[in-house]
C-alpha cells in the first residue's frame, strides 16, 4: 500500500472514530437528557376520560400557577363543612391527575378533602420542560397554596404521591410548612440514583460517562445541581413530620430498600412504612389495596390525634 493510500485510510479511520465518539459522547446523551426532561409519552391509564363524578363525587375544575408561572389545571373535591383535611395527589411520571383517582376515592371516604392535577410538561397543564420531581415541587407547593387560600381548605394539608409525585412531595413538604405529613409511595433517593439506576436497569450502560452527562445536562436545562435533589436531604428537613413510606415488594425500578433508607432518616414518633406484595412499580394501590387502605387509614389518624 502506497503511502497516499495508507493517509487516506488512516484519515477516514480518524472520522470513523470521531462520528463515533460524536454519537456517543453527544448524541446518546443529549437523547436522555431529551428522555429526562420532555414526558411526552403516556402510559395508557384505567381511568383515562373519568372524572370524580364518574365515582359519584362531586368536583369542580380548577387552575392555578405555579410560583415560576406555570399553569396548571387540576379537580377539587369537597368532602363538606366537616372534612378532616385536605389530601393533595401528585401523580407519576408520563402520568396525569387520573392516575391518583381510585386514591381520591379512597380518601374522600374517610372524610378528606381532594385536590388532584396535573404536573407541568403533562396532562392538561403547560410547561415544556420537566424534572422528575425537582421542579415539580413548585408545582405541588402552588397546588397547597391555592388549597388554602383560595378553598380554604380544612388542615391538616397532606400531600400524597406516586413515584415523581412521591419524590416532588418530599420535596415539597420539605420547603412548605404548611404540608403536615406525606404518604411517599414509591418515591426514589435522588436524582443521580434514580438515572444512574434505571440506565443500568433497562440500557446495561456504567454512569461514566454517558449517564454522567445525560444527568448534569437534564439538571442545566431544569435549572438546578444534581446534587440539590436528595430526598434523604428532604426527609431530614421534615423531620419532625410524619411520612408514610410505602413500597411494592418486587418493583425493580425502586426497590424496598429505597423506602427503608428514607425511613431511617425520618425521627418522626408517628413515621410508618409499609412493602406490599406485588411486582409493577407504582402499583401498590391497585394490587394490595386494602393492606394499603388499611395502613393510610391508621396513617392519618395519628396524624389527626
């Protein structure tokens, strides 16, 4: 091979390498960071198209915004002059307020107001840009506020969350007194983990250094430091208050040893934790619903004593 040939080959092996690199150090991560940020994608839900008044509840729409300006729209649902507080239903990821329906109906039974809507970048609400929780937490403190000021809403305000909106309401309750207690139902540690462990979950990929980037862009674009969302960090800031931490005992995506670890940082008397059997994240509610009535029931009457 002559040595033209040879300048040839080895410059066409340097933009090989080079679109490769570019595809992997820039392109895949930029994808999840797309992934992270932008919750286009709706996992299809039983109660798509039912409001409460298709459980026999009567309700009202309503929209408030954000404290950055977002609107969102949600339902209130009154449980009369005598209610024993109000109960605020953050919904998961690619999810909307008709995911924390069967909730609702549960915790209006027991006398609670309800106060469900959508989260930004979702549902019915604006917003182009999401964060797992982070940003969400603004969403869900804007949810208590209008509560309060605008129904006038019966204390205690308890937020209760699946998932993202598990992880948005520690979040939450951590920055608003107002919030007496939260029932976390499969809430992650922090935003590092919940990445670095679902990439090796479902993409078999190390951290370093796709996952790594894909982290600290979703962050930038969201406007915060990785670092800033902990919800070991949350739990602590909470204490004294109550949390119902609650776990399904097969989920892969967030394990039982999630709950137990943001257990151990609540010094809350009244604290409590609960693993149900089952295996799809997020699913407690629906595949052991009466152990878990049972222990949101107990739950919130020692918050109410």
């Amino acid at each position: 091979m002559t040595l033209s040939k040879r300048r040839i080959m080895r410059n066409i092996l340097l933009v090989l390498l080079s679109l490769v690199a570019i595809f992997f150090l820039i392109v895949v991560p930029l994808f999840f960071t797309y992934l992270i940020t932008s919750a286009r994608f709706r996992f299809p839900d039983r109660n798509n198209g039912k409001t409460p008044q298709s459980f026999g509840l009567a309700y009202q729409p309503i929209e408030f915004h954000s404290s950055d300006g977002v609107l969102l729209k949600g339902w209130y649902v009154p449980a009369g002059p005598t209610a024993h507080g109000t109960i605020i239903y953050c919904h998961g990821r690619n999810r909307s307020r008709v995911e924390m329906l069967p909730m609702e109906v549960y915790g209006h039974s027991l006398g609670y107001n309800g106060l469900l809507f959508d989260f930004r970048d979702s549902g019915e609400s604006g917003g182009k840009i999401g964060s797992l929780g982070y940003l969400e937490r603004l969403d869900a403190i804007a949810a208590v506020d209008y509560a309060l000021k605008q129904e006038h809403a019966a204390r205690p305000i308890v937020l209760w969350g699946v998932s993202m909106g598990a992880a948005a309401s520690l979040m939450a309750a951590s920055d608003s007194p107002d919030v007496a207690a939260v029932i976390s139902d499969s809430s992650f540690l922090s935003f590092r983990h919940v990445i670095v462990h679902h990439a090796h979950l479902f993409f078999h990929i190390p951290s370093f250094p796709i996952v790594d980037e894909a982290i600290y862009l979703s962050a930038w674009r969201a406007g915060f430091w990785p670092s800033e969302f902990d919800l070991t960090k949350a739990v602590d800031r909470i204490n004294p208050r109550p949390i119902l931490f609650i776990a399904v005992e097969g989920d892969k995506r967030i394990t039982p040893e999630v709950a137990r670890e943001l257990y151990s940082h609540s010094n809350s008397p009244k604290k409590a934790i609960l693993v149900v059997p089952g295996h799809r994240h997020g699913e407690g509610f629906t595949s052991e619903h009466e152990l878990y009535e049972q222990a949101v029931k107990k739950f919130l009457a020692s918050i109410s004593n």
